[in-house]
C-alpha cells in the first residue's frame, strides 16, 4: 500500500507515502487517517509493535495520502514492525471500524485488497467465500514471495475447512494445505499424490513460567533442561527428513543477521538425566506431583499443525511422576459437561466448575466469578441452545474443547479453554466465531473486564 518513504537525517521522522488508487471494498477511498487508526487498533496487540508506538512521540496524517511517524528515539525496525512480526498484519480498514478497541471484533470485513469477504455466505468455522473485487489496482514491480503486485487469477475463492479424515478423502480430486505431521508421510506414500514440504524458517521457544514452583529455582529449570532433547524435539515436529529442520539452535536463530551458537553447548553435549540429589536441590515437594504434559500445539513452521506430546512423552518416561489426575478423568468429566449441556441439565453442566471459578468472554469483555453465578448467568439466557463437540484436546491442567454452539437454530463456531485446578475447571475462556455484544439476561452476575 506504500508507493515510497521519506526518513529525516537523524532518523526521527519518517513518511510514508500511500500509493494511488487504492479504495475499500465498500468503494470509499483508503486515506492516511484509516491507516493511523489501524495502526492504533493494532499496536496493543502485538508487542513489537507496541514497542515502535511507545517510542513514537506523535504518529499523525498530516494530509490524505501521508502518514508520519515523528519518533522519540530512532526505531530502525519501523517497516518490520508494520510488515507483519510473526505473520500477523496489521489490516487497514476504514477509520469508522478502526476505532473500534482492540480486543473487541469489528462488526464488518472491509479491506482494500485484490478480493473482498462475503459475509452472506459466511459459514463459521466451514466456509468462507471472496469475490474479485473490481476496484483494487495492484502495484507494479516483481512478485517476491508476499510482496509484489497482487495479481487475481479468479473470480470467486472459497476455502473450505474440513476435519482431516475429510480432508484426507478430498485428495482423490483435490488439495490439502496442511496435513498433520503424524498423517503426512502416510499420505506421501501414494503414488498419485504429489506431497510438498513448503515452509518459512521460524523459531519454537519451550520456556518455563517462574513466576510459580517449582521453577520459579532455577535448579528445578537446569534439572528440566537436563532431560530436553532438542534434535528429538525438532523430529516430532519437522519429522525425520534433515532438510525440513535445523538442530543446534541457539536463540538467535541460524540464518538470520544475528545468528550465533553461542552457549548452545549446554543443549548438545552429552548430559546426565535429573537424579534424586538434583530434585532436592531444586525443592520438588513430593506431595505435590508434577506433571509435564502438553496437547496440539499450534501450527509448525511448515504450516502443518503437529502433536506435542511425542516428545513429551518421551521426556516423562525419563523423569516423569505420578500425576494430580490422570487424563481420561478429566476427559470422562468434560464429556459428562458437555452432554449435560446439549441435555440442558444445568446441574450436570456446572458439576465440573469450582466453587471459586471464573468465566471470561474477552471478545464482550465480560468476567462472572462463582460456579453459582455462572449457572444462574446461564440459566437466565432466552434462547435455545444445542451443543456439537467437534474435537476435545489438551492434558494435565489444561483443556481445548471445539464445538459448535447453536442458538435457537442458528449455528456458531465456538472454543472453550479450561484451566482445571486439582480436578475442577478453575477458569474458562470462551471465543466465538461470530461477534456478540454483552448479554443483558447475565448482567447482573457480570463484571467488565479491562
């Protein structure tokens, strides 16, 4: 969308300068003052871009066409932060759905690109459909990757999302984006199926939360990291094929400008497991055991979402120890939950809560505290609901149930986080497909969030 920049010689001030011709879906004209409302509405969300507005003294349209950032201190950084850290782009829409904060979601999908949404055929969670849109005038030069001119090729795109078993039965006559790590080198075996290993180098953190025991001690962090395998990591994750991952990684990571191996010795050479002297030394309490777990992680650089736990598990039949409860409990209580739901059994239903638990919707901001008050909030709803668990995920203390929830006939595609504490849901986080303004039937058990 930027047709050139101009930075001042002490690097404080830069103007960036909108191409001609650019117009919104809704064929009003994309102005200076839609991209600095955007900005701001992205900016808290994501930290290396909140990082350029705290050092931003002023950030400001001065005419329709220019949007200049007049910089406290120089930010050289500037166009990574608004290209997109970690594939996350800030989309420009008009000023009007700009202002609207940022951890709420705009009521309208109005953009400016080469296809625009049709949100009648909008089908949450299964469908979504775009147009060509007549308007858009891409830019000239080469294609490089995401930059370049954004040609279009058809008239109409519809991405279809399909459960893996389907989306594996596609294949006699179609294509799969993202095949799960465990399912593709099955399904590569078929001769006539061409599989493409297609990825962008990225960086996978495993850290620990010091805030809490026991690795707030850092002896309890050295005897973890003892027991971490980083090239049997990178295989759960990239699979066996060398060229589809990297080993020895340090945390600047190889093939970047600041790539180094510095310290990466403590991950390769050779290491002895935790003994019970080392567990000592880091404060494991013997009453309260520990469980080292973890579900479907998000998707991996090859874009194929892939299983944790095969390296997990490994890691626990090294060092593991019995667990607070063992996961078909908590599984057997979760789909006692959600049957109860579906059967309107509000007993049922909230049997699984604490006493003391929290309920959060962060797309209405709203917070209700207290198994009974959750109950009641839910009981006072008007509608009709169904519940359609789709996939139930996670171990240890947290899980992921996928369903679609339906409201007198109208179907939505809806996520719940549980955190459970010594058996019991302690806090659920709820995010829906579709936005929603606060429930009046719930609002007298509810606070706002932040």
């Amino acid at each position: 969308m930027i047709e050139g920049r101009v930075l001042d010689e002490d690097g404080l001030i830069w103007s960036l300068k909108l191409r001609d011709g650019l117009r919104f879906h809704d064929n009003e004209p994309v102005l200076a003052r839609d991209v600095v409302a955007s900005i701001r509405r992205f900016a808290p969300r994501i930290s290396f871009v909140n990082a350029l507005i705290a050092a931003t003294d002023e950030l400001s349209a001065p005419d329709d066409y220019t949007v200049r950032f007049r910089l406290k201190r120089p930010f050289s950084h500037l166009p990574e932060a608004l290209g997109g850290p970690g594939g996350t782009v800030p989309a420009i829409m008009p000023e009007r759905l700009a202002s609207t904060s940022p951890y709420q979601p705009v009521k309208e999908v109005v953009g400016s690109g080469p296809y625009r949404f049709l949100p009648d055929e909008h089908i949450s969670g299964a469908r979504a459909a775009f147009a060509r849109f007549a308007e858009y005038q891409p830019r000239d030069g080469q294609l490089g990757f995401t930059s370049g001119p954004q040609i279009t090729h058809f008239d109409r795109i519809e991405w279809v999302t399909l459960d893996p078993f389907s989306a594996q039965a596609a294949l006699s006559r179609d294509w799969w984006e993202s095949p799960g790590r465990d399912l593709f080198p099955l399904v590569a075996r078929d001769r006539n199926i061409t599989a493409i290993s297609h990825y962008m180098p990225a960086m996978g953190i495993l850290r620990f939360n010091q805030l809490y025991p026991p690795f707030d001690n850092a002896a309890a962090r050295r005897a973890l990291r003892s027991a971490i395998d980083q090239n049997e990591a990178m295989i759960v994750l990239a699979g066996e094929e060398p060229a589809d991952r990297y080993e020895g990684v340090g945390i600047f990571a190889t093939g970047t400008p600041l790539a180094s191996d510095a310290g990466i010795e403590v991950m390769t050479r050779p290491r002895d497991l935790p003994t019970r002297d080392c567990s000592r030394t880091a404060r494991f309490d013997p009453s309260r055991p520990l469980s080292l777990r973890a579900g479907n992680r998000p998707p991996a650089p090859s874009g194929r979402p892939v299983p944790a736990h095969g390296t997990t598990a490994q890691h626990r039949r090294r060092w593991s120890r019995r667990f607070d409860m063992e996961d078909r409990e908590i599984r057997a209580a979760l789909d006692r939950h959600w049957a109860a739901s579906d059967a309107n059994d509000l007993e049922g239903e909230h049997q699984i809560y604490r006493e003391d638990a929290v309920l959060e919707y962060p797309q209405s901001g709203e917070r209700i505290r207290g198994r009974r008050k959750i109950q009641s909030s839910r009981a006072a709803q008007p509608n009709r609901k169904r519940f359609t668990v789709r996939r139930i995920i996670g171990a240890g203390d947290l899980w992921v149930t996928e369903y679609v929830l339906t409201y007198d006939g109208r179907p939505s595609y809806t996520v719940s986080i549980m955190e459970f504490l010594d058996g019991k849901v302690a806090r659920e986080t709820q995010y829906f497909g579709d936005p929603f303004e606060p429930g009046p039937s719930r609002a007298q058990w509810v606070e706002r969030m932040p």
